[in-house]
C-alpha cells in the first residue's frame, strides 16, 4: 500500500478495514514496524581496520600537504598579469607549490 496511486483492491481493502473498525490498529502496526526498522541499529562493517588506526587522523605514511608558501604581492601581480594577457596558458607559470601545472598532471597519468 505503498503506492502513490493506490489500486481499487486497496481501496476497497481499507474500506473493509474501516467498516470493521480495524484500520487504526492497522495503521498504528505500519508505524510501529517502521519505528522498529529505523530503531534497529545497522550491522558494523566487516572490514577489520589497519593495525594503529586512530579514527579522525590522516592514514598510515601519508601526511597533509604542506601549506603555500607566501609570495610578495609584486609576485602574484606578475602572474595574474601574465595569465590575463594570456602568456603561458599551456603551462602555468605559478612556483607556490600548491598548484599543479599540466607537466606535474601528466607526470602522474
């Protein structure tokens, strides 16, 4: 009976319910069984964790990237003028460490 559109036995099956006074013990069943499907806690993962886990840390042997290091704002004035005039698009001429120019990407693939 969970259709959007209910079919004309539903219909008439809680017609037959309301005469015999039975729909509200139906319905109070429908919201107990769904209490109880949503109470039920969820079966923890089978996978066993690494040997060390801490949860909430970085994984075993990779750390976070380091932070950008700073630039003069002659710098960065230099290479948002470079990147409007449109020199070097193919490559990027940023040094911060913290973007990957095209050469870096296709050294990974």
């Amino acid at each position: 009976m969970s259709d959007v559109n209910p079919g004309r036995d539903e219909v008439e099956d809680v017609a037959a319910m309301r005469r015999e006074g039975d729909l509200k013990r139906y319905l109070r069943d429908q919201l107990r069984a769904g209490r109880a499907r949503r109470n039920t806690p969820s079966a923890p993962s089978s996978a066993p964790l690494p040997p060390g886990h801490r949860p909430g840390t970085w994984p075993t042997g990779i750390s976070p990237p380091d932070p950008i290091r700073p630039e003069t704002p002659g710098a960065w004035a230099a290479a948002v003028t470079r990147y409007r005039s449109g020199d070097d698009l193919n490559d990027p001429p940023c040094e911060c460490g913290g973007c990957q120019t095209n050469n870096q990407q296709q050294e990974e693939k």
